[in-house]
C-alpha cells in the first residue's frame, strides 16, 4: 500500500537542494546551508552550460527514490524550473515523499536575454501536488517579481517578495542568505512532527510576508 505524505509526519524532512546552473563567483547559499545544516543535502545536477530540462528531471527523480522521505525541496533558478518540470511528471510514490517545496527565483524562459533556456518552454500549466512557495526578488533580471507572482497562481503555490535580492547568488550580495533560511524554516515548522496540520501551509507564509504593494490581487488567478 503506498504511503500517504502525512504518514512521515513523525520524521524530520531531509531538505534536498537544486542549485542554478550559473550563480557567479563566491560562497553560494545552498552550499552554506549544506555545511551547516544537518537537515540539508545539495543535489548535483549534472548541469551543463547548456541545461537540458529532460536531464534535470531524471536527476531529480534519482534523487528523491535514492533518499528516504519525507523529503523537502528548495530550487534555485534553473534548479526550480527543474523542480516545476518534475512535479507534473512524478508517480504517486514520489509524491508520497514530498512534504513541500520553495522555488527560489526561477529562470523565466520567455526572456530573451538567455536563450539557453528555451529547453524549458513550454512551462507546466499543472498545479502542483504539494504544498509550494514561489520566492522572488524585485530586483532579479531573470525573473520580473510580476511574472513570479504569475507563475506562483499558475502552479499554485504561495508567492513571497523578497527584495533587492537580485537573482539570488552570491554577486548579489546575500551572503547565507538567512531571511531564506528563516522562511524555510518557518515553513518546516508549518509541516514538521508534532505541530497541527494546514493542509495550505504555502498560504499561510504568504500572508505573513508583506504583499507586493504595486500587485492588484483583484487581477490574480487564485488557485
């Protein structure tokens, strides 16, 4: 009998990471929280300088049956398209695994100033199967805080505005980057052993971060 994502619910997630192919010199946050966190495992994505998006699935989907749920995910830029492209092709018994995920800053492949992206076109319309939230910066030249939001209601997920984070690497500025680590931890908190069960908890977090005051969420897809 496969097992429901809420039967890990006495487990610790193990966080699994998926970094972005093209983050610039100096310390990179995911390898940060890797070295520090007993609870987080980078992920080799095999990238190229040419990412292919069927490549990035299949090492995703290695990894999640390679390591024991339940499991949380957190993708960086191509490493989050990777993510939404995985989520609308994993089993039922991977999603079994799955308790949550951030998308940090994904790549927008209708821009046109990277043309290496175009392997990810079309993105998934598919909501995904568990509880997810979009994080954008207002200031990233890969992904306008807009089209964030946009994609956010697409694959509905919550959607949380970070700003002057730029694309999240280390050029930017962000050191560790613990404003990311607290919401990630806040957000295990909202799914971790012992505490109730909110079946939104990507919501949640979304109300508690400021709204984007120049977002007219009367426009907005809800899920």
């Amino acid at each position: 009998m496969l097992a429901d994502r809420f039967d890990y619910a006495a487990l610790e997630p193990t966080v699994l990471l998926l970094p972005d192919f093209d983050f610039g010199p100096g310390d990179y946050w995911q390898n940060q929280w890797a070295q520090r966190r007993l609870d987080c495992q980078k992920v080799d994505l095999g990238h190229s300088w040419v990412p292919l998006r069927n490549a990035l699935v299949s090492w995703i989907d290695r990894q999640v049956r390679t390591v024991p749920g339940p499991l949380f995910l957190v993708g960086h830029g191509v490493g989050a398209l990777g993510l939404a492209a995985w989520s609308s092709l994993m089993s039922i018994e991977s999603e079994a695994t799955i308790v949550g995920a951030l998308l940090v800053g994904p790549n927008d492949p209708n821009r046109v100033e990277d043309g290496r992206l175009v392997d990810f076109l079309p993105l998934p319309q598919s909501i995904f199967p568990f509880p997810a939230l979009v994080v954008a910066s207002d200031d990233d030249p890969h992904l306008a805080a807009d089209r964030g939001f946009s994609l956010a209601r697409q694959w509905g997920c919550g959607f949380a505005l970070m700003p002057g984070c730029g694309h999240f690497r280390p050029i930017d500025g962000i050191g560790r980057w613990p404003q990311g680590e607290d919401l990630l931890d806040r957000f295990l908190g909202l799914i971790g052993p012992g505490t109730p069960r909110d079946p939104h908890p990507a919501a949640q977090l979304e109300r508690s971060c400021a709204p984007p005051p120049w977002l007219d969420r009367r426009f907005a897809i809800r899920p």
